[in-house]
C-alpha cells in the first residue's frame, strides 16, 4: 500500500502495555494518527516459545501494513527481542523502531550511561537477557545490572501505581541496586513508566537517569520521521485494535494512556 | 482403562497453583498416588473463551484417563466455572471433583455459612459468579459477597507469602469485608491457601471460617474413595507432568506443596 506523510504510525503490543508508547507519541508527534494493536487474546508473551512470538509479531505486523502505516513502533519487549528482525525483513520499505534499541540508545547517549546500567524489566525480558546484549553489542564496557520486576505489571493493571503496595514493593525491588553505582536505569518493560514518579523517589538524592523507553522510542520515531520528509500536519487520531476483551481494554487505557479511548475494535488475526 | 484401588488420582490445573490441591491430597491420602497436571504452556485460562477452556480441559481430562487414574480432581477454579459437566460426560465412569462444589459445600454446611458468606478470587473467577451461582443453587436464602484480589497469584509466585507487600495486598483487599457480617471466606482460588495464615490474622478478633477449598477438596476425595472402596494403601507417589518450562515448575513447586519435587515431565496435547 503506499504510504504518505498523511498515513497513520502502528503501534503494537501483546496487550495495553505500548499505550505509555502511544501517550508518548501523542506528546512527541501531536499531529500523528496512530493505529494500536494489542493482542489481548494471547497476552502475556513473555512465556510463549520465540517461534511463537515471531509468528504472532508477523501476523501483527501483516495487520498493520494492511491499515497503510508508514511506521511500524515495536512497544513490546519482548517481540523487540525475539522478532524484530523478521519484522524490518517483513515491513519492506517501512521503518521499524523497536524499544530495545531506543532505551539502549538513549540509556548510552546519557551522562549516567557510562559504566554501569540498571534494568528492570519482567522475568522474561531478563531472562532473555535482551538489553544486555543490545547493550553490549554498542559498548562492551559497560556493566548491565539487571533485576526482574514481575509484580509490577499486576500492581500496574489493579492501578496500584503509588499507594504503599506499590511504594514498598518498589521499594523491595530497588534496594537490589543499593550495592551498586548505576547512575542510569532503563525501565525495560512498557508498564513501568507509570512508575517513574516513583521510582524516582525512591532513588532518593541520588543522581540517576531514568530512561522510559516509551519517551525513548518516541523521540526516535520524531526525528525518523523528520529524516524521511513524512512528518504529518492535521492529524492526531488514535485508532485503537484488540483481539479480545476491548471493555477491559478501555477500563485500563485512560490509566496508561492519561486520557480516555473512543470506541476500541476487536481483529481476529490469524 | 481398568481402574482398580492400586491407580493414581489424576489432578489437573491450568498452571501450578493446583499443587495446593495436590498438597492437601496428599496429607489427606498419603497412601494414593497422584499424577499432577498443570498446563503451564496455556496459562492464564481466566482470560480465554469458555469454548477454548473446554476445549483444554478434556484435552487434560483425555491425557489423565489414558494414564488410567481412578478419579479426576479439577483443580482450577476456571475449569470447575465452566467445564465440570463435559468433563464429567468424558469420564465416564470415573469420579470428577471440582473445587468450586467441593469449597461451596464446605461453607455452606460450616457455622460461618448460614447467612453471608465471603468469596475471594482472581478477575476471572469473580466475574463468572460461579461461587454465587453454585451457593445460590444449594441456598438461595445466603447473601454472597465477592471481592477480586488479582495481584495474590503474582505474590505467590514471586514469594512474597507474608512480607509486608503480601500483608499490605491483604489489608487492602479484605477492609472491603469491614462493612458486612461475613463469617465465612471462601478462598476462591488454588494459590491462595498459601496466604491462609496471613488472611486469618488479617481478620484478628473476628470468628471466621476460612474454608480453603484445597482442603475441602481433599476430603470429598477421601470420602468418594471410601464409598467406592477405592481407597489405596502402600502408595505415595507423586508424578508431575507440564505443558511448557518444566524447570520454572519445579523451582516454584516447593512454595507450593512444601518439599520439593523430583522430576517433571513435558507432555504436549491438542
């Protein structure tokens, strides 16, 4: 299909997580139509086999390319991890951004990225050891201090996001990286920013980076999108896509997404 | 299969939790055999479609008549919600328990039980109103007060059972009982046994009866078995058996029946 500056930017996930990426690109690219697809269906991904993410992540990305984007976004650890090059092969002429690489990048490009990085993430994304490679491959010099995070994408749904459950569970989490001199902490899993406030508090006096990949991966679409001439004037819609249960889906995106959802559709994808 | 004294009770869940289930079988039973189930490649049941739930528990229910077990022990609360009856019809002849009846009889014919009793379970569970239904059917004079506690299940797997996290979680969901009468809770889900300590001092003073349907389940087993002559002696094993990550299986197994496991099995169905 072709694509102009007018068409829509797709944006995906195994479930609602990528909406703190959506909510990024609204602020970053106000004027961008954007498609959502969270595969609500067959959420979590992070236990399924690689070939099965990558047969998923493909079907997605079919989706998509089906709507005429002329970005794809990757809001999802782990498809960045297991499938984002069968997707760039997929996407042809479409540029695919991933957070991975965006939180890598940008947790590099910082004052704190120098000798040693934290990451939390979920027990799947650090099992996979994604950003220690992604990390590694750009600077083998750096030390990546991971520590897997699993309750915070349950406290994140049941919108526990700063009551004393959350504080302390934050708090149990963090104290891991007390030994440690991390001065920059990727927030490796597309839930955690609606920790950051927290977190941040958390870390006290001390100087540190938080890197929200969500903002990460935002900023590199707007300046992709600058490079290729395809910047939009006039739009700024969000069309939102899931494979089962959009009432739940709309109860929770206004928590991620700071503002309420129109009508969100349902896609068998198969 | 020719089923005699001498065969295994099959017990079966959607992931690990059911082990509380095995746990109290085999403090109950110490002389049966049991071959444990837990479908770790399909996990969570509560947010599939009922047909797809049914679809796996016969799946299940197939893989443990082949294996020739004299009676099937539905530990899931998302299966007894909505495939008990074809899976009884699969069964033929074999005894099919389920916790949803069997944690229903216990409240209702305890002291706690005569007018409200209190239910906790995942989204899933609480949504499909199973407990009220299968209360209301027995006792339609009994007011039943539902409370969904989603972030139990990720406590427990991480093992937090009864830090400050765990007790906070359970502060908060149980003050929704402050206002009524109950005196009785039903723990509507087989991961949450493990935080029976926690939630009975959580309810100080108050007399209460925690019926925790593990137990209950258990003794329905030992009271069929006695009827039916069925009983084992000289017996004790227990053989698991798990759709996908065998080795999380085991690593979590021992928070769950408290010792740990010997070998687990992969078995792939369709």
């Amino acid at each position: 299909m072709k694509t102009d500056s007018s068409s829509s930017i797709g944006i995906f996930d195994s479930g609602i997580g990528g909406l703190t990426v959506a909510k990024a690109v609204i602020e970053a690219l106000p004027e961008e139509n954007i498609i959502y697809f969270g595969d609500t269906a067959r959420v979590p991904y992070g236990i399924k086999s690689e070939e099965t993410v990558r047969n998923y992540a493909l079907q997605i990305t079919d989706f998509l390319l089906s709507k005429g984007v002329k970005m794809i976004l990757i809001a999802c650890n782990t498809v960045s991890a297991s499938a984002k090059d069968e997707i760039i092969k997929a996407a042809g002429d479409i540029p695919v951004l991933d957070v991975i690489t965006s939180g890598t990048d940008a947790a590099l490009s910082g004052e704190g990225g120098k000798d040693q990085i934290g990451v939390i993430g979920t027990l799947a994304t650090v099992n996979s050891k994604a950003y220690v490679r992604s990390i590694k491959e750009r600077n083998n010099g750096v030390e990546v201090i991971q520590q897997a995070c699993p309750l915070l994408v349950p406290l994140a749904e049941e919108g526990w996001i700063d009551n004393v459950v959350a504080r302390q569970t934050l708090h149990t989490y963090l104290s891991y990286f007390d030994e440690t001199n991390i001065r920059s902490l990727i927030l490796g899993c597309t839930h955690y920013p609606l920790f950051k406030d927290v977190i941040a508090q958390e870390f006290g006096g001390k100087k540190i980076d938080i890197i929200d990949s969500a903002e990460s991966i935002a900023e590199t679409a707007r300046l992709k999108l600058k490079e290729l001439r395809l910047e939009n004037s006039g739009g700024g819609k969000l069309e939102c896509y899931v494979s089962d249960r959009p009432q739940r889906f709309q109860e929770l995106a206004e928590r991620f997404l700071g503002r309420s959802l129109g009508d969100v559709q349902i896609v068998t994808l198969s």
